[in-house]
C-alpha cells in the first residue's frame, strides 16, 4: 500500500484555492490534510457549497505551526505580501512551497518597483520559477516554487519557441484577454456583471505587473515588452495574441511543433485555438500563422488551471518525484 | 488485472456524445471499444477538438453488425426515430443497450401520439426507464434502458419525495429553465447566439414532448401537468421550478432529507439551489419551501450529465454490476 | 415658443438614474434644471461616462431647498427609507414628486413589517400608485406617486385582465426572472460576474418585499399571492411566467387583447414573449396559453424602463398633462 | 410644412436592416417609403417583432423599378455581389444610393483578388468611401457611397490622427475584437451560442478582407497591415487594438485631441474605452497610450451602428444636405 504525501493548502477560499481543492480531494497521491485561510471556523463544503457531500475537512485559520505538523508540502494560494509572510517560516520549518502569488516571482528590485518592500530576500536566491517547460529540472530539487501568473505562463509559452528566429530590438505585443476570474474574488465595480457583461476594455495598458514578469523570465529588455490585458465576459479562460517580428523565411509551424513535440501539456493547432478547449485543463494550446515578417501567436490556457492551480500541482508532482500530470485532468468543459 | 468491458457509442458527434466520450475515456471498467455517427471517417479528436491529444480513436460510420462485434453495450446517443431502427436489431443480437432517444421512454399510445409510429412495440415490453432512484432493482437486470429526458429528470426527482402528501386533483406546475445545449447541436434561429444572449422566453408552453414523460412516470393523470420550460443564457444547466399543493403541516424539509438520504446522487440544500454547483456532474441539488399548502421546489441538474450522459454511464454501471457512480465525476465545473 | 418644465432627478448615481438621465436629456418638454446623488461635486459625464460629450451639467449634493428653487417635478430615484426623508420636506413646499422607492406603495402596517418605521404617514394618505393602466385618473391630479416596482409591474400587467375570470381561493403562482441590473449597483457576491454568468437561481421565495405590494394592489389575500424570483445572467428585462386557475371556458387570448386595446404601452402577443423586445422600451409584452383550467401568462418588462425609470417619466407626463409617451422611447434594444 | 425626402430599404431583414429602420422610423427628415427584402409578403412588424405596433409597413420583394419609383435615395443592406446588381439599375435611374456591401469600397483589381469578379466597373469610378471624418466634402455631392465596413471604419478612425507621426515601413498590428451580430443572420456553427458562450478565438488571421480596405483607405502598402479579429461573446460592439511605431517625442492623447476636436462623432478619452459605451449610437470612442516608440491606440465603435447602420444615415444625412446627426441617438445601451 502506497504511503500518501501529505499537502496542505493556505488561501482555500478564492478561486484558485477551490481549484486547488478539486484537484487534491481525488489526487491519487496527495493526502490533504490541511486546508486553511484567515478566519477558519467553517468545513471545505461550507465554504464551497458545490463540494457538499464530496468533502467537509475543517478549514482551520491559517497556522504556521499547525501546517507544518500537518503537511510535507503546502499550496500558498494567497495574494502578495501576504504569502512571503508564510514562506519564510515555513521554509525554516523544511516545508516544500508552491507560492501562487508574485513574491518569489521576480528580482528584488523589480519586485519592490511593483510592488512593496520584500521581506524574505534570503528565500528569493533559492526559488524556482514554477514552468515546467523551462525549469523541469530545477524544479525537481526545489523547495520553494514560484508559481507562475496566469498572463505570463500563456506569453511565456507561446514566445518561447520563437525567441531564436526573433528580430532583436523589435518589439513584442502581447494583446491578451482574460475571463472574469483572473481578478479573483474581491467585489469591485469592474468584475460587476452588469459592467462586464456585453463589455470589453483594455486596463492597465503597458503597466499590468505581469509585464515585468514576462520580460524577466524570457530575458528581454523590459523596453521591448508591450503587454496590454483585456477583461472579456468569461469567467475562466485566458487568450494571448502575440505578434513578433521574426526572419521571413522561417516554417513557424514546424518550429512550434518541433519544441513542444515532447510536451504533454502544450498542444499544436493548425487552427487558431480558443479558450473552451483547454478551460477546466492544464493544456496550453497554441496556434501560429506568419505575414511576412510579422508573426501571430495565439496561446490559450484556463487562467485558474494552467494560469495557476493545475500548473501547481504540477510543479509539486515534480518536486515529489510522482508522475508530472498525476491528478491533472485533461478533459476540458466543453462544450 | 481486471478484464475491461467493451462498450460503444453510435452518435459520438452531438454535445451528449461528446460527453459520454469525456466519461468513457477515463471509465476504469468500461473500454471504449466502438464510436460511431452517422458518417464516419473522422478520428474522435477531429470530430471534438478539445480531445486532441487525449483519444484519437476511428469514428466508424454506424453500423449493427460491427458494434455488436466490438461491444458487451452500447449507448446510442441518437434522435428519437433513428434510435429505435438500431435498438431492434442490437436487441436481436443480444447487445446490451441505454438509449438517449424517446423512442423507449412511453407508452406506445403515447409516444405515437407525441413522436411518430412506433417501428419496435415488442422491446417497449422490456425496457427499463433508467432513473436509478426510482428503478435501481429493475436496471440491474435490464437488457435495454430507456436514459430518461432531461426536463422529466429534474422534475421528477423533484417531486417524487412530495407525491404522498400532494394533495390530489390539483395542479403541478413545473416551470423548468434550461440552458442552450439541451437543444442539440442542430443550428437554428433560437440558438444563435444574438437571439439567446440577453434574452430568455417560454417555448412549447404546455405542449413540450417532456410533459407526458413526466406524467406517465410519475403516475399522475396528465391534466394535472403543466410544463414550460424556458430557454435561458446559459450553456449547460437546468432549474426547475415546481409548485404543488400539499398538506399544510408537513415539515417539507424533513421529507426531501429522509427521501434521499441514501441516495449519492441527490444533495438536499437549505439555500435556493443553482446551475453551477452541479454542472459537470451527475448530481441533482433540491431545495424546497413550503407557504402554507403551496410548495416550491427548485431541483438543479446538468442537462448533459444527470439529464444525459452520466446518468446513462450510471445506469450502464447498474447493468454491469459494477460500482454505480464508477467513473462519473462529482467535481463541479466552479467557479 | 413652448416654456419647458423644469424637472429635477435626486438619486442620478444608480442604474434608474442613469435611465431617467437618458430619458430627461432629450425630453421635448421637460427640461433637466436639477440632478443631485448624495456627495455631489462631479459633472453628469464624470458620473456616467457614457454620457460625454452629451450632458455635463453639475450634479449637487442632494439639498431640499435647492431642488424646491430648481423644479416644478422631481424624481427620487432613491433606497426606501432615504426616500421618505425627501418627500415629506419637497411636499410641505408644493414640488410634485415620482418617488422611486417602495416608502409609499403599501399601507403603512405592511410596510412596517416588511422594511421599517414609516416617518411620513400622513403622504401616504396623498399618494397614487403610478401604474397607468390602473390608475390613470388618479396620477393625473396626483402630487405624489409612488412609481411601482419592477416585479409587480410585469405581474399586474400580466394577472389584471384576468381578475374577474380566476377562480377565488386558488393559489397564484409567479415565477418570475430578472436580469442582474434590477439588483442595483451596490456589489455584492450575488451580483459578481463569475458568480452570476452561467448561473440561474431563486432568491427570496415567498418573502421578497415585492410580493405584498402585488397583493395589495391586486386586492388578493396574502395567502395566495406566491411569488418566486430567480437571478438571470442577464443585464436588463424582467419576465413573469405567472399561473392561474380560471374558468375553463374563457378566451384566454380574446380577454388579454380586449383588456389592452387602448393602451399604448402594452403589447399582446400570439407568440411566446421575449425580454429583447422590450429592453429600452417602456413596454410589457404579454402572452397567455390555457390548458384546461390552468392559464399561463407570461409578462415580460424592461425591469429599468417600463420596470421604473420610463414609467416614472410616463407619470410625470400624466400629472404635467403633456402627451402621456412624450419622450419615451419605443424602440427597442435588438437584436 | 417642411417635404420629407423619399428613402427606401433594400435588405430589411438581417440586423443592419432592421437597424436601418429603427433609425429611419422616427427620422425628422427622411420618410421610410419602401421597405425589401429578397421575398417579400410580409410586414415590417412580423419581420421585426420587436416592432411591433410602431411600424406594419408592407415588405416588398425587392424591384429596382418599384424603388425607383419611390425613393429619393435607398439604402441596400445586401451582401456583396447582390449589392452591385442593384445598384447598376438604380444609378441609371438616377436614384441616390447608401451601399452596406463592400462592392464599392475596393479598387477593381483588388476587389476581384477578395470577393469576385466586378460586373459594375463604371460605378466604381463615382463613388465615395462614406467615412465623414475622412470624405465628408466628396461625400455632399455624392450619388452613390460605399458604407465603410465595420472593422475598417474603427480601425482608420483609431489609425488616422497618427499617420503622420508613424514611423514608415513598421508594422501595423490590427488585434480587433467584435460581437456576434458582425457575422450577420446567417445561421453558422460559430455563431451559435454554445459554441460562442464562454469562449474567445481569433479568425481568418491576416486574411479577412477587411484588411485591404483599411490598407486602401489609410494609403499604407498592405504588407505593413496585419488585421487579426477575433470573435467575442457578445452581441454588438467592436473594440480594435491597434498597435504602431512611432516618433517617441509626441505628445499622443494631445494629437488624438486636436485632430477629432470639431468631431461630434468621436470622442476621445483618457481612459480605457469600452463597448459599452458605444452600443446604439454612432460614436466612435477613442483612447491612446504611448511606451517608447510603441503606440496602443484602443478605439471602440458599435458594429451595427457607426460600423453599419447609423453611420450609413449620416451619409445619408449630408448627401441630402440636412443636419449631419439627424435622427442619429447618441444615447447609449447602457448599463
């Protein structure tokens, strides 16, 4: 009989948290044993009422001590500033981390230009970027995952292939659409569905903090990024349109299908791909067609999936040395 | 090592086949040995993107012969009409089936009344109508199923705790809302998505074919029965919304627990029920309240899983002896 | 040349503000001297973006003395409580008033049990129910009215013609759907888009506050009056599928037409009624199907227009005595 | 008494038809003297429901004589090929013409290499591309206009105030975004609502054939311009994405501002624009923001009105020498 490895999760009560739970109470390895987020006081099914009758685990207020009697590995599903408040004792406590939040994502200087002063700089030499395409190997042996944003797991994946062929100096867009749920769950007028629904905008144009991270971790000057998000009526599911200038002469087809041919998780289209395929999965599915010297990406990934919890249970089968997509379903919520 | 049992589908091209392939692929017990439409010639993952990667299984143009070969049952995921030209012959050949259609859900009276003329009055002798909560003992043995609609689902489920207690001779109202897909994949003007999108409407007011399912298997005298359903902005779902007359000092609460209390397939909710908690899954959700003799139930499926396809994988399970929800997921498509 | 009238709107920040500020720009007779919310300091374009270019006029710090200087008329688009407070000072000082709140729809005992004290009892002696169709005579000698909810608008519109063929004593059954604007603009998790796209469910049923003003204006008991409201992923239109029990020999279709013949704002039907045909309209759609003595009536409203602010601007008309439809429009919201 | 002007319909049953006449009925100037669609024998008001007891004008069969004979100016609402076979006939008998299609947009030689051969030559030679911002002089004295399509009219009017700072041979990216209504009435699998719900995809990247008419009209060689829309699920409304290269010292919004500043049409702001704001009116809604050398320009339109409809009464309007916005609402769908 197979020991469990015990896993816990801090922040079970956004969005990305009930991900998390859906994907743990079955997970054939994984053994949740502890759930928690800043109150407690309620069961899993009290606090996510569509888990009723599938799992009524307390929900304790978030512990430090509790989690680390309780767990090998824990899920941060928590916001910014918040989470490396728990990673750095939980690191000396010799948990395994999968963060969800930005605060391990980039340096520290642009980390604190961002967002706010960073308080565990020690933890920040030690982390690894949580996409498995580009660090599997480091993430074997980490402690401490960065999970990566919902926008730059999609541009990331989708510019990857190309950044050979690409003109130097030229610039890149990355015209991205996101469902409703990427904001998470704070009420604000802007995720209102008499605001949402009919609707669609630009914000943050240019200054989305995932721009940082996108250019960091592709290694491009931060001039060259031009990232410009848009809200669209869906709850999940997140589009990128990616244009790059790259040499004529290219077969971007062959390129693309070349890099990912030993991917599970990223699949080829010879159509433009959409947002249905791939919601409630860890897929990326991307698509690429060429005018000339202009080059379209189009990547698709379910924002609270591949965008965040899927990919993090990934990253954690990865540190446990289980198989990578154990527990990861890949049949989407069509139609 | 467990021996699989074969089974097959012949209509793997509308959104109910698409998710019999999405339970199947996965079945622990069943092996998806035969798919079939009505063409052929396609591969399941062209026929349904979504499954790229995943199943790449031939689609056979439908044919008696070859399915009875390839499979132990078979689901026919089919129109009313179509259905039955294929269930006498696999009948003959001792195939075990369950059938989405109408075609075995009535009396023959009935249905020909309803539908068209009947082409196999001597297997509407044996069949079973494949609600578990109400025929479990009898599936068990069946050699046919009658998959029960969608709307006759949620409505009976919902008044079956309540039918002692009704009082007799007064009217059921049964104001059922459903989402797009249980239309089929068929395009016409009602589901073109301009004419759905900020809208909703009665359709087929007292008139909708699901009425005399409902009457009949419910026992109740069809006068009784006013049905409209309403189409509503939503891709999947349904909600039905019933009022009857009962005795006024029933504790209505207590009766919907005590009915269901063994079943894993019904949740009984305190709050109004809703479409998202059960979507992706075959769960019925009901809630009742009572003011004085007037009682309202609201009962919550998935029209393509509890309203089709897992119900049918479930009623297939039942037939084979093996573990009833085997296969079936509990895992709501939230947020 | 025409002297306009000069008319005031308190309350301009909600969605029945913005409708009364769309109607009001371009009323021909009407003319807007005074728009206030409850901090003022901000132009109406700053207030409603989709008005720039079109209305900046200043909106004030919602004050007695000031209005009363500025307007012959004022619509209080206004919470109930909030409400009566305005209206016992503008009438002591002779401004006729639309009150959009629920402060002056029920005698006071009903209205005490179902939201709170009432300060102003003596207006409630004064008061006219701005439903045209029944009270046409009235609103035009009126000084105040209360300008009906949207719920029982569509119900009474649907359920008067009907009255004297319903058989006594026999339950009324509304089961009504409304878009998610008819919640206002506050935020709440039930008005959240993730929460509500892809969603339908009942709230309040039985005891939403609308259900006695239904009762009272109709002059049914209580008792049988059971109404059901459920939430729509839909920003705008209301529609009430409401069942009766009649005669069964009537001419369901003939007594609707007859009953309406004369009225401009209602429209009868042989179709099923939709919530697009009347969004942006101050219409109520109307259909009714019998089935033995089972009536099915199906009202359908713009819960913003006809539901409030359109007919708000229809009373005023009335009690100014200018052309009753004067500056509302009929066009509607399609496709 | 002021004499109306004679206009007639061709084409009164898709959605920019019925547009066409919810403007028309209440224009101040224009009398709706002829009413078409390809089969005739119906009214209005049967064709529209929606208009219903506002107009029951006749639909007649379409017949160039008949219109002739009835109109001053007509608009066809036809698709391409079927457009110019009408307008043919009706120069000659020296009938003013609003064309919808895109028969009279593009030089011969181009036209022929996107749609099909050109049998009206002639024609091609007198008209003028209705865009008012751009030809509003030519438009004056014009006989016949060629309605600008719906993408291109957003694209150029985003395009248009920075050709002069553009920096030459740089790329023009074109990520659109439109609703559903743009692909028309005609029932096809990617417009029906479950496959549009919840989803987002690009199409026909760089091929649509919008593309060679924004490359025409803005003089910019068509390698330089690549047009990508994409479908969203929503049922009007156009949002463009446009990203150039420019002069990184401008002062853009300044530029954006001083160029539309006698343009009662456009409207710029200094943030993000949305659909919302533009539904039903002809507004175009234009926003700007500058990084380095990399303009985001976001400019919102209706797609039925300023990229169909309304727009094509304006053109109307000054071809017949009345106030340009004549009947033209500038009140907006929301919320």
């Amino acid at each position: 009989m197979t020991v469990k490895i015990k896993v816990g999760i801090i922040g079970a009560s956004g969005y990305t948290g009930l991900e998390l739970l859906k994907i743990l109470i079955y997970h054939p390895t994984f053994e949740l044993s502890y759930v928690a987020n800043s109150t407690g006081g309620v069961s899993v099914d009290e606090l996510h009422p569509a888990l009723k009758s599938i799992c009524a685990l307390d929900v304790k207020k978030a512990d430090v001590d509790e989690c680390a009697l309780s767990c090998d590995l824990v899920f941060l599903a928590l916001p910014h500033k918040t989470s490396m408040a728990y990673v750095k004792p939980l690191m000396k406590k010799g948990i395994k981390i999968v963060d969800f939040s930005a605060d391990y994502r980039l340096t520290q200087d642009v980390y604190e230009e961002y967002y706010c002063e960073h308080t565990d700089p020690v933890n920040l030499m030690n982390v690894v970027y949580g996409l498995p395409e580009l660090f599997r190997e480091e993430i074997k042996t980490a402690s401490l995952i960065a999970n990566p944003g919902c926008y730059p797991t999609s541009a990331i994946l989708g510019l990857l292939p190309f950044m050979d062929v690409r003109i130097k100096n030229t610039p890149i867009i990355i015209d991205a659409k996101t469902g409703v749920s990427g904001a998470g769950k704070k009420l604000s007028e802007s995720t209102n569905f008499v605001n949402v629904n009919d609707n669609m905008f630009a914000y943050k144009p240019f200054t989305h903090r995932h721009a940082p991270e996108i250019s960091q971790k592709l290694g491009i000057d931060f001039d060259e990024v031009n990232f410009i998000p848009h809200l669209v009526p869906i709850t999940r599911g997140m589009l990128s349109s990616i244009y790059i200038q790259v040499d004529k002469n290219i077969d971007a087809y062959n390129i693309l299908e070349e890099f990912y041919k030993s991917e599970a998780s990223v699949r080829v289209f010879k159509e433009p791909v959409n947002m249905k395929n791939v919601a409630g999965t860890n897929f990326c599915d991307i698509f690429v067609k060429q005018k000339g010297a202009t080059l379209f990406i189009s990547s698709a990934v379910d924002n609270l999936m591949r965008g965040a919890s899927s990919q993090a249970v990934v990253n954690a089968n990865i540190m446990m040395g289980i198989r990578e997509l154990s527990g990861v379903s890949d049949i989407a919520y069509v139609p």
